[in-house]
C-alpha cells in the first residue's frame, strides 16, 4: 500500500471481505484525477491490517476525488448497512422542528450524469458529465425551496466486483462537488432486496437520515428507467410507487418535456394493490375438493405449479394440520429420498402432498407409481398463479430475507410444463387459485410493493 506522500504517482483503494482484500490500483493521468487500472484479491493477516487499508482507502477517496479548495463541506462521509452503501455531505442536515421531510430524489446514470464516452456504463470514475446544463440549477432550486437532495442509484457490479467500490466512491464525490448541493446518497450494491424497485435502499434512508419523520407529500423522485419503449426497464417509476413518491422523467423534469411524461402509461407487472381490492377468488374447484382427505381417505397429492405459485404455503396451511406427510425435493434433497419417503409414508396408511413444481408428466409419473401399487388414489392441484406472479411472489420472499429464486428455474418450468390430464392416471384434477393471507402488515406491504 502506498504512502500518502507516494500518491501522485499511484493509489490503491480496498474493499474488505472477511479475510480477503479486494484492491483496486489507481494511475494519475494528471491534474490531480485517476484512471483505473487492475484489481486483484489479497489475504488480509489480521484485524490491524484490515484498520490499516480501511483508513488508507479513505484517504484516497479524500485526495484523489477533487483538489478544489473550498468545498470540503461536500465532503462525504460513507457508511454500510447491509447491501446499501450511503453517504451524506457535511452540511446536510435535518432540523429537528421540522414535522415532515420534503424530499427531491433523484436516479444517478441517465439522470443527473451521462458518460462523456457515449457508453451505457462508465469506463472508470472520470467518464461522466452532467444529463443536462439545468442539472445543478434545478437541486440548488429545490434546496433553496426546502427539499433535501438525495440520490438512489443501482450498482450492483460492485458485489461482483465488476466495478470497484472505490471508483464508485470517487465517482460521487466528485458528482457532488460539481453540483455542490447538500445532499444523501444511497447505492445498491447487488441483486437483492436494496435493488430498485425494491424499497430497501429508501428505508435506509428512512432509518438513518430522516429518522422516520413524516415524508411531505409534495416529495418525489426523477428516474430515466420509466417503462417508455426506449427504457431499459421501469424500475425507477415502479421504485417511486413504492415509495409513495410523485414521479418524473428527466426530461420532463429538466426540460418540461410533458411527451415524456409516463403519468397516463400504465404500468407493467402484478398490480397487487388492485387485486387486495377486489373480491378474493375461491381457493378449489370444486371448493370440495378436500372433503375426502378431511373424512380420513388416503390419498397421494401431487403438487403442480411455478416456484412461488404458493404449493408450500398452501401444504402447511391446509395439508400437514389434516396429518399430510409433505415430500420436498429442497428439504430431502434427492428423487429417490422422495420416493423412498412416499413409499414408506403410504405403507404406514398416511395420506401424502409431493410439494415439488412437478411440470412434465414424467415427473409426475413415479409418484403416481407409487400410489397405484398400494392401490392409493393419486389426485393432482394444479396451481394457477403465473410465471409473473410467481416471480413477483419470489421477489417478497427475498424482501422478507427468504431465498430468490432464479430466473433459470423459471424458464425451466416453461420448457417442459404440460398440462396435467386424467389419462396419466390421476383420479382428478383441482385447481388451485392464489388467494393472499399475510403472516402480519410488513408481511402484506411487501406483498404490495412493485417488484
């Protein structure tokens, strides 16, 4: 690691993971900035060496960020939590006589900076320049009309590795003393529950910025991913919503552009709020579907359906208590652990649930083996949530700190799902619509968040 009085030649900035050090090379092309050069991961020996690289990485970002004299209150000072990193300028702050926050929120990339290389992604923290000339004007506007500045940008090559932390970290301080604005700034680092649309990186603004004061109606957020034909995505429009906050176009925001506007574009996804509003669907057809297994028949249940269809919720709410014994390819961990679970179970006289997605017939097809040779009826519920809701159904079981599922696992399910029929020996056929209950009001809020 290099001394502070050897950094006109070459800096390196760290990121400490555990035992490992990822260290990020810095080259001065002159005038006091630097160019990325390479990264690479060293053992870190103990926790003095780790306080070491801590203190060094800071004092790069101070040095190397901007050489301006007279803008040190636009310093920031960075903190984690989780998978948010976050940092405010020295002269933000929030009056404590104030009852409600009134904030002005705003995307990064596309939003309040471009790259001046015409790129989608920077090449390192220098390629950047302001979206529009109007950009420092208009937050010096809201300042002055009392709204606190605060930016929410994706970045998740940083758990990747793909982009350096420390680029990322010079990047904004140097954004922010262009702008020289009060200001907060939050940065998911990966594909998790602080990613937009998702709310993780507002409540951590919510926790420690505003300390949970009352945010002003009047608050919105500025995003480019909007769902117009030319974004990427909607994820800035949806993260709004999520946030209760107005939205806006950059360029309508910037410019006036009223074309640009999305408030009359409907937008895509599951509108879960609708669907909590109208009358809830029947769970069976026929809504006695369960009355057999209720009355002690045995019977062997074979689950069908997207992940995050629901199968598991519905087994341990209407299954197991009735004495069901559930068969689990995620718990038991093999197919034949599976099988062999299924024949022992009805060999005891048990009834059976086989909660797995079950999509192809010849996935079905052992089990319902099983059954015939113990002479037990094999029925199958078939779940009707779709692709879309299943994904959106996964995406709240990671915002409650559960396991996402994968895309992959998604389009698997689509290439071999055939619809179940009574020829492949089932006795019948159930379907299972998804009618929503909620283990509590955090539970039911992530369940209306856009995802």
């Amino acid at each position: 690691m290099q001394t502070c009085s050897q950094i006109r030649s070459k800096w390196e900035t760290d990121v400490c993971l555990g035992t490992e050090l990822r260290v990020t090379t810095f080259i001065e092309r002159g005038g006091g900035t630097y160019i990325f050069k390479h990264q690479e991961v060293r053992k870190l020996a103990n926790e003095s060496m780790k306080r070491k690289y801590q203190t060094t990485m800071e004092s790069f970002i101070k040095t190397a960020a901007n050489n301006d004299e007279g803008l040190e209150e636009y310093n920031l000072k960075w903190s984690r939590e989780d998978d948010v990193l976050w940092a405010v300028t020295k002269n933000f702050s929030l009056k404590e006589e104030e009852k409600e926050i009134k904030v002005a929120a705003y995307d990064l990339d596309g939003t309040i900076i471009d790259t001046k290389s015409g790129k989608a992604v920077g090449k390192d923290a220098h390629d950047w320049r302001l979206y529009a000339h109007l950009v420092k004007e208009k937050l010096v506007k809201e300042t002055d009309r009392g709204f606190f500045i605060c930016i929410f940008t994706n970045q998740a090559g940083i758990k990747s590795n793909y982009t350096p932390e420390g680029m990322i970290r010079v990047k904004f301080q140097q954004v922010i003393r262009k702008l020289a604005v009060p200001c907060a700034i939050f940065v998911s680092c990966t594909y998790g529950y602080s990613r937009k649309p998702s709310t993780g990186m507002w409540k951590t603004f919510l926790r420690n910025v505003s300390k949970s004061k009352p945010i002003a109606s009047c608050s919105f957020f500025v995003g480019d991913a909007a769902g117009r034909r030319k974004d990427f995505s909607d994820s800035d429009r949806k993260f709004a919503s999520n946030c209760n906050l107005d939205f806006y176009t950059p360029e309508e925001y910037f410019y006036g552009d009223q074309d640009n506007s999305v408030r009359d574009l409907p937008l895509k996804g599951i509108d879960t709020k609708a669907m909590l509003m109208n009358e809830p669907p029947q769970l069976l057809d026929p809504p006695d579907a369960l009355d057999s297994l209720k009355a002690g028949e045995q019977q062997m249940i074979i689950l069908i359906g997207y992940p995050g269809a629901g199968k598991s919720t519905f087994s341990e709410a209407h299954l197991t208590p009735l004495g069901v014994v559930r068969i689990n390819m995620d718990t038991l961990g093999t197919k034949a652990k599976c099988y062999s679970l299924a024949e022992t179970s009805l060999a005891e006289g048990r009834s059976v649930v086989i909660d797995n997605t079950n999509p192809r017939p010849d996935s079905r097809l052992p089990f319902i083996d099983i059954a015939k040779a113990r002479n037990v009826p094999a029925r199958a519920f078939h779940f009707q949530a779709s692709n879309d809701f299943a994904m959106h159904m996964s995406a709240v079981r990671r915002n409650r700190g559960g396991r996402m599922i994968p895309p992959q696992a998604y389009a698997l399910y689509n290439n071999g799902f055939r619809k179940p029929q009574l020829e492949e020996g089932f006795l019948d056929i159930v379907s299972v619509e998804f009618v929503p209950v909620f283990k509590d009001e955090a539970h039911k809020q992530a369940f209306l968040e856009y995802t």
